[in-house]
C-alpha cells in the first residue's frame, strides 16, 4: 500500500507545454556534453555547509538541488519530476553487494523546487518501499512476455519548453592512488545518453576531494551558451547558489 501511494502520488503528470509536438528525427546530431568541475576548495566549502545545515543529506539530493537551482537561474525550465537513478544493490545481501557492476534502476520523483533534505528523505521513502525492486521484476516479467521481439516503441510528444533531467551518482571513485598529473583537476568520468531532445542527464562523480559533473543535452533545445553557465554558476559557488 504504501508502494503504490508513493508511485501514485510521484507519477502526476505536469501539463505539457503550448508548444509541445512530434519528436524531430535528427536531433542526435545537436547532442553535446559539458562538464563542471568542484575544486578541493569549492568541494570542502559545500560539505561543511552541508554538514552544518541539511546533516545526513545525500549527494544526489545535494547535487539536484543545485543544478535545478542554476538551471532555473539561467531562465531554463526543468520537468518538476526528476529520474533518480538508484542502486540496487542495497537489496542485495552483504557478501554480494560488491560482486555486480551496474545494477540501477532510474525512478522518476517529483523533486521540484525541494530542498536538499526533502530530496533525500523522498529517494529513502522510495527504497524503503522497494519501488526499484519492483520496477526491475516488472522489466523481467515484460521480457519473458516478450521474449523473440526485436521490442517496441512508443510515440513521444516533445516538450521543447521544459526539459526532463536524470541524476545519477556513481560516488566516490577508488582512484586517488593513481599518479595523476600536477596543476590538473582529478577527473574521472562518463556520459549518460539520451532518450529523446528534450531530455538532459547529470553524472556525478567524486575523486579524492573533487567533484565532476558531466551534464548530457541537446542544443536543438537548450542553447550551450545557457548550459555553461549554468555549470559555472554551480560549481563556483555552490553555497551561494544554496542559500
């Protein structure tokens, strides 16, 4: 019961936008990724603030605030729900939680304009109620059903006014031993692909005391000029941008 209030009360639909229409066909030509960087001093800033005002918060619920709020700050209008990607693995017993690679699932939240805080407790609202669990046993029931297609798709409505954001946080990298070059930012990342143009994907990933954000998009409808600075804006001070 409290599985399927959750998933009820998250998956309201926002009203699409005046200028929604059909998905063009070339828009995986317009794809590009930037990236941001939170130096050592810039990162130690934002875990004592976190520390000290929102304890026991979460990066992804940290980080989402963030990059909705620098978003939002550069006039681009974000989907007031969010795909969290969610690791599995925390189902697992102990012994096995270290033996799978990639083992996520991404749950769409109504995050909004969410503090920090409430961005975590919702993701641990969702875990607890085995939300992830239920949308991998959905997927396995789907491919036995449809076990020998080639698959399906679904027609789209692009909502060319208002992008739909995916998070995701791979964590703190195991790298810091390796002989990395001086005078450069210690980065080790990746990129998420896209599920259609009006879509934008953030990575999240920690090496020794340094953040990197890699944000996914496309400038058919979002321009670069836009997305850069709201990278920068987030990661020159993140505190700022919070409070």
């Amino acid at each position: 019961m409290q599985l399927y209030r959750l998933r009820k009360g998250q998956l309201r639909k926002s009203a699409p936008p005046p200028s929604a229409g059909p998905q063009p066909e070339d828009w995986q030509a317009s794809r590009r990724v930037a990236v941001g960087h939170l130096d050592s001093r810039r990162f130690t800033e934002l875990r004592d603030w976190v520390a000290t005002h929102a304890p026991g918060t979460t990066r992804v619920g940290v980080m989402s605030a963030l990059w909705l709020a620098a978003l939002r700050a550069q006039d681009i209008t974000v989907d007031d729900s969010v795909v969290v990607l969610i690791n599995c693995r925390r189902y697992l017993r102990p012994e096995q939680q270290s033996h799978l690679g990639n083992f996520a699932v991404g749950v769409p939240l109504r995050i909004g304009s969410l503090k920090p805080a409430e961005i975590t407790a919702l993701v641990r609202q969702v875990t607890d109620s085995g939300w992830p669990l239920a949308i991998i046993a959905m997927g396995e029931l789907r491919a036995r059903l449809h076990r020998g297609d080639r698959g399906f798709t679904t027609a789209r409505t692009l909502s060319p006014g208002r992008l739909r954001l995916s998070v995701s946080d791979m964590g703190k990298l195991p790298f810091d031993q390796l002989p990395w070059v001086d005078g450069h930012p210690r980065q080790a990342t990746a990129f998420l692909n896209l599920d259609g143009p009006d879509a934008m994907t953030l990575l999240l990933s920690d090496v020794g005391n340094e953040r990197t954000a890699a944000v996914t998009y496309c400038t058919a409808t979002v321009s670069q000029e836009k997305v850069e600075a709201a990278l920068a804006l987030m990661c020159s001070d993140p505190v700022a941008l919070l409070t």
